[in-house]
C-alpha cells in the first residue's frame, strides 16, 4: 500500500510538471503526501496551491544545480530532507512539522526580507547540521521556547541558542558576517561609536538578527575569525550587546555565562525583549576595575523596616551622576545586586537571578559595594551594614 501511494503522488506532481513543459513542479491545487508516501524533487517547486496539510517524507535532491522553492502559499512537510550540492533557495517561506535532515549543501533565504525562512514548528527538529549544511539566511521557530538556529554565512555556521520566558508564537534567527556599521541588508547602519556608557566596545566581524516578543536570553559563540580580542583585555570583559531601536545605540545585554579562550567561547546574555533591538552581536564592558578618581563616600547602615530611617541606600552626590552602575557584594564576593542609572532604591532585596533567588530579603550582615560615577569619572567601593532585611 505504501509503495502505490509514493508512485501515485509522484505520478500527480510529474504530470503538472510535464503538462506545462517547464522545468520546475508547479501545484495549482490541492496536494497532500500521505503516512510514509515519499516523494522526491528534483527540479525547481512553485506553490501556489494547498501543499501544507503532508506526512510522510519530501526530499529536495540533484548534484549539478540549486534549486529553488517559490510561489504564493508556503509549504509545509512533515519530515525533509535536502541533498543540493548547489544549495536550496528559499523565495517562499516553508514550515517543517518533525525532522529536516540536513544531507548536502545550505539553504538559503533572502538577507533583506526576513518574512522568508525555513520554519521550524511545534516538536520539529533538526540533524546533519554543519558548516556546509545550514541556513544561510533566516530561520524561524514556532510554539517553542528555546531553540538552537542552526544559522551561518558562508562556510561558517554560527549557531544562536534562544532561551525565552513564555512559547515564542514565532521568533526569526540570521547571521550576517559583516561589520554592522557596513552592512547592506538593512536601511540603518549601526554606528559602532553610538554606545552607551557602560559598552566599552562593540564586535565589528559579525552580528545576528534576532526578532521575537518573549524575554529570552540568548547564547552566542565566537571563534578566531571573530576578533574577540579587540573587544577587551580579558575574556571576563566580554558582554552581548544589542541595538536598541529607540535609543539608536549600542546597549549592554549582559554576561551571565561565558566560557572559552579568546580563539573560541560563548557568551549568554541577561534577559531581554529580542524585538527591542535591531541586531545582537558581542562587545566589551566598562572594565570595572579601571582607575578612575576616587571619591572618600562612607560607610552606610541600612535597616529597611519602614520607620523611615536608614530605609533605603542612599549615596552621597549620586544625583551629580545619572550615568551610574551600582554593585552589592556578600561576604564570599557573589554579586547580589545590580543596578545601572541607581537612583537610591535598594531596600535590602536581591536582584540578581543567576546567583540567588532574585527579589528575596538578603540576611542582615556586612556586604561591600562599588559605585562608578561614570559622569564623574569617579569609582569608590565602600561597605554597608544590613539589618533587618525586608523578607518576602
């Protein structure tokens, strides 16, 4: 029975092809693979009927030329597989519903139109990835919160790990191999002098677009063609940075994990919004350790129980400094607290999710901080005394 489905569904697809002598299968109707059916292109696809309701296996095969996947509608195949030395064009986003098999060459995607890309939904997933057999342009998951795009340019795969919050409904993933201030993709360049106080630096090899609603981190790796030593004296330095889209400059997205040598590594974010930022890439930070003027500041006692005095850390001429990052540390020197643009705020609770539990009453006890007064240039690190910590 399987065996005359696969030639009655090959049968069908020839006939249109043949029918309007073109080289390519063109559907104006309504196509479905059924079970195990396998069916074989290759030659060019033009969709412009219903061909999204498949299982069974779809491959895209020939050793001499590309081939190419346009029309109206987009297609969605339940397991694929694509062996094209020359690679596979994408003109027309396609849907996979379990497992594309990444056999020989890329699949390519348009660089300016991110509403065209290869779509992994639901439970899908991927194999065979490599340098040689990824996506050269834009992939997107659907109903997933975390995803590895299996993204790169060229002879490079330059994978983004996503991991969000909440199911992203769709969420889009490329990588582009070129300095984000000389880029050709977008109408904006992003000027790599238009940073914020606290990014020191900012990678001018590569970045990535990432587009999705659901704050997400985001883990990214860099290898030797990086040149992840221009971005600081030491690996400790590095961050992941993004554009933001409404200040139109380049904002520290964190370090809350990072491994490896300046010839290979990665680097994951702290949590943001993906679609507050044109593109990501990695940068520099501020060296907290760097020299500035000293500032003799005291020594603080906090006893935030309500009654009004010593409630909140408040730091002698902070309002002189808008720009300004503020660090807490206990006794073992694990960051408990940090705060960019302080305003007097700290009540005694962490914010700091990857060391503790954020948001929970901290124990009264003897913690230091440093405070950098960046419109200053001022740094001081000092000592306060909590007692009765607020608790959750």
């Amino acid at each position: 029975m399987n065996i005359i489905k696969h030639i009655i569904v090959n049968c069908i697809f020839w006939a249109v092809a043949l029918a309007h002598a073109q080289d390519a299968v063109h559907n104006y109707g309504n196509i479905q693979i059924h079970e195990t059916a396998m069916v074989g292109f290759h030659m060019d696809v033009i969709n412009d009927g219903t061909f999204d309701e498949n299982l069974g296996l779809v491959g895209f095969y020939n050793d001499n030329n590309p081939l190419t996947i346009s029309g109206a509608f987009a297609p969605v195949f339940y397991d694929t597989e694509v062996a094209v030395n020359d690679g596979l064009y994408l003109e027309t986003s396609v849907g996979i519903l379990n497992n594309f098999n990444f056999i020989q060459g890329n699949v390519f995607t348009p660089r300016n139109r991110s509403n065209v890309f290869l779509n992994f939904a639901d439970d899908s997933f991927y194999v065979g990835e490599g340098n040689n057999t990824k996506i050269d342009g834009y992939t997107a998951i659907a109903n997933k919160e975390t995803f590895t795009f299996p993204v790169g340019d060229d002879d490079r795969m330059r994978p983004l790990t996503i991991s969000s919050e909440s199911v992203n409904v769709l969420a889009k993933c490329a990588y582009f191999f070129v300095s984000p201030d000389n880029q050709t993709s977008f109408n904006e360049n992003f000027n790599l002098d238009a940073r914020d106080f606290n990014v020191a630096a900012v990678g001018n090899q590569e970045f990535w677009r990432l587009e999705g609603d659901s704050p997400s981190t985001v883990t990214l790796s860099w290898d030797d063609r990086s040149n992840i030593g221009n971005l600081g004296e030491y690996i400790s330095d590095l961050i992941v940075v993004g554009w933001s889209k409404n200040q139109h400059k380049w904002i520290n997205l964190g370090n809350s994990s990072l491994e490896g040598e300046f010839s290979f590594g990665s680097i994951t974010s702290d949590t943001f919004i993906p679609n507050e930022y044109e593109i990501i890439t990695i940068g520099g930070a501020v060296d907290l350790n760097e020299t500035l003027t000293t500032l003799d500041l005291g020594n603080y006692y906090l006893t935030p129980n309500g009654d009004g005095t010593n409630d909140f850390l408040v730091i002698d001429g902070i309002s002189e400094s808008p720009n300004n990052i503020l660090q807490i540390f206990n006794r073992y020197g694990v960051m408990v607290y940090y705060k960019e643009n302080y305003r007097d705020e700290f009540v005694g609770l962490s914010n700091r999710n990857m060391l503790v539990k954020g948001q929970i009453g901290l124990a009264s006890g003897v913690y230091y901080y440093i405070i950098i007064l960046n419109d200053l240039k001022i740094k001081h690190q000092g000592y306060l005394y909590l007692s009765q910590a607020v608790k959750n």
